[in-house]
C-alpha cells in the first residue's frame, strides 16, 4: 500500500458498554485512533466478487495494520458519517488491512 493514497483521516471508534443507574447496558463509541487511510469505491463488479449483493456495501478502507479492528466492536467515522465494517482481511504480512465498509448515516 501507497502511503501517497492514504489521503483521508478517519477515526477508528471502539464500542464500549457500561450500565446505567438501573443496571442497564448503554453503549458508547470511543476514538482510539486517528489514521490516514485510501477510500477505494467499490464498483458493481467488485461488490460481486467479494460475495456482497449491489447495493450493500459503499466501498473499502485501507489502512496500516493494527491489532483489535473487528467488525464485532470497530467502525469508521469519516467526515461526519459512520461506516459500519466486515471483517478485516489482512494485506500481506500485516502490512495493512483491507476493511469493506457500508454508510450508515451518508
């Protein structure tokens, strides 16, 4: 991966869950870090290989490696909008990671 083509700050947000007065859970997203990273829109084609049906998925993220990103309790904020993610697929020898994202709130 290019460090020329990570031309886009995002922020890598980690869920939390604590308990209100009553004992129930409220969850919370957290910014862990801030990392340049390349947007790569998918194409119809493209959302056809990776196994996804057109229309669900808005494109890919790539970032530098980084250990604990999963789709269970990471999601992108970028530019006020909040992509929820796949699972990471690894780019080389953690090189870097390849994260196929949706738009939550475009």
């Amino acid at each position: 991966m290019n460090i020329g083509q990570r031309d886009r700050l995002i922020s890598l947000q980690m869920k939390t869950v604590a308990e209100n007065g009553y004992g129930e859970p409220i969850e919370t997203w957290t910014t862990v870090a801030s990392i340049w990273a390349q947007w790569v829109p998918m194409k119809a084609s493209e959302r056809f290989a990776a196994q996804q049906s057109v229309g669900e998925l808005d494109g890919k993220w790539r970032i530098p490696w980084r250990r604990g990103v999963n789709a269970a309790n990471t999601r992108i904020l970028y530019d006020g909008t909040v992509y929820d993610i796949q699972p990471p697929i690894e780019m080389g020898r953690k090189a870097g990671l390849e994260i196929y994202a949706k738009a939550v709130n475009p």
